[in-house]
C-alpha cells in the first residue's frame, strides 16, 4: 500500500533558463488519483514542490494550484545544467490517514555540470543587498531540537519586518549533503493557520518565530553529516534565499 508519484513531465534532458511546465499527479493506494489535499492559507496544505540541485548549489520552491482533477502544473526555469532532485511534499486531506508524506523523482538538465563543493559555514551572508547574521556557531545534533537565531536588516540597514509567503513569514528548507535527507520548517505569525504543530508529527513543534529583524529556525534533524539550510523570505514582491552551510553531529 503506497502513495506513488503518476503522470510526471517533462522527461528527458531539460535546458538551463528555458521555461518549462512540470506536471504530475498522486496516485493513491487504491489506484485513484488523489484529488483532495489540505485546504487554507498555510503552510500545512496543498503540494510544497521543492527542487534542489544534487551539489545543493540551486533550489527552487513553488506550490502549485491543486486542481480537480488531481493533476498539478507548475511552471519553473531551471538556472543551471545539472541533476537535479524533484521532491513533492503533499498535504492530502484523508480523514485519518498521515498529515503529510514526500514523493521523489530525478531530472537532468542538459548541459555541462561542474558540481560546486559545499562552502564552510559562515555566520554572515548577504543575498540581493539584504544582511543575515546567524547568532554564534550552532551546535547541533541529529535528532535534538535546537533553534537558531538570525538577524535580518534590509539594505538600508533597518530591520525586515516578514510578511506573510506560502503562510509563513519565512521558511527553512534542509537538505543533508550527499544523501538529500530533507527537513522543512516555518517561521509562523502569531496565530497563523496552519502553520504551528500537525498533530501526531513531534518534529513540527519545533516551529519558529519572527520579531522585527530577527528570525528564530527551530531544527530537528534526522541524522548527521553536512546540512544546507535555506532561509527563505519575500520582501517587495522577491524571494530571498540565504544559504548556510551546518554541520550536524551523529
């Protein structure tokens, strides 16, 4: 009895900065397609469609719209040539079964691929003009809730103050070097639905939150090794992504 991921395109080699549609659907154990997901404003509804570069060097986040008939279209532009890992994160709405489950498909994008090595972790990085500076070097160990605490100024120096993208302020994306284990969190707005604990699922207490210029990350990460953290916000009609690099003890 398995949920499997049907209908998937495009195939083949892909090109780099060329527009393309990617679609599919999820097949259910039955057979059927699945057609009713998680509905509202938050993050804990619809499909998180995430595709990450195997070196980690690129990714791209989007939730498509959820159709009626279960088929789901999302247009998206490759940046670079390379293999690349497509992960769905979907949020069926089926009366007592799992609250949410991933579904992985591969694709090549043509062109020649020179794989960039991770950079070291370094407290300070600066995306599009905006500054993040991560609090002190986090220690961090598999399977320990931890929190991290990022302070973000605009690049006139003032504080962000995060609004509301995909109903998180912000979000954290992790991928673990080599294997692309995967872990996904939010920053919520006081309140927000559907963005705080999904019941049964302990790794979603572990939920952030933001104050004006300062985003606080909970982590709760399965194993150890070398992690990429990517902190994603919108500001202006943008998405801004910060990578870190963070090394996870066993």
């Amino acid at each position: 009895r398995q949920f499997s991921l049907e209908q998937f395109s495009p195939t083949g080699r892909l090109q780099a900065g060329r527009p393309v549609t990617m679609s599919f659907s999820i097949q259910l154990p039955s057979g059927k397609t699945l057609t009713s997901y998680k509905t509202g404003p938050g993050p804990h509804t619809g499909v998180h469609l995430i595709v990450v570069r195997d070196d980690l060097a690129y990714i791209i986040h989007q939730h498509p719209p959820i159709s009626t008939s279960g088929v789901l279209h999302q247009q998206i532009t490759f940046p670079a040539p390379g293999p690349y890992h497509v992960l769905v994160d979907a949020y069926p709405n089926i009366p007592g079964g799992q609250p949410n489950f991933q579904l992985f498909r591969n694709v090549t994008v043509a062109g020649a691929y020179h794989p960039r090595p991770l950079p070291p972790f370094h407290a300070s990085e600066v995306i599009d003009g905006y500054h993040f500076d991560m609090q002190s070097h986090p220690q961090l160990h598999a399977i320990q809730a931890e929190f991290l605490h990022v302070n973000v100024t605009s690049p006139q120096g003032q504080k962000v103050t995060f609004v509301p993208w995909f109903g998180a302020l912000a979000h954290a994306i992790f991928f673990r070097e080599g294997s692309l284990d995967y872990f996904h969190t939010h920053i919520c707005a006081p309140d927000a639905p559907n963005c705080g604990s999904l019941p049964g699922v302990t790794a979603s207490r572990v939920t952030g939150h933001a104050t004006p210029g300062k985003l606080t990350v909970g982590v709760l990460l399965p194993v150890g090794g070398t992690w990429r953290l990517f902190l994603q916000m919108k500001q202006h009609g943008r998405i801004i992504t910060a990578p870190f690099t963070l090394k996870v003890a066993s």
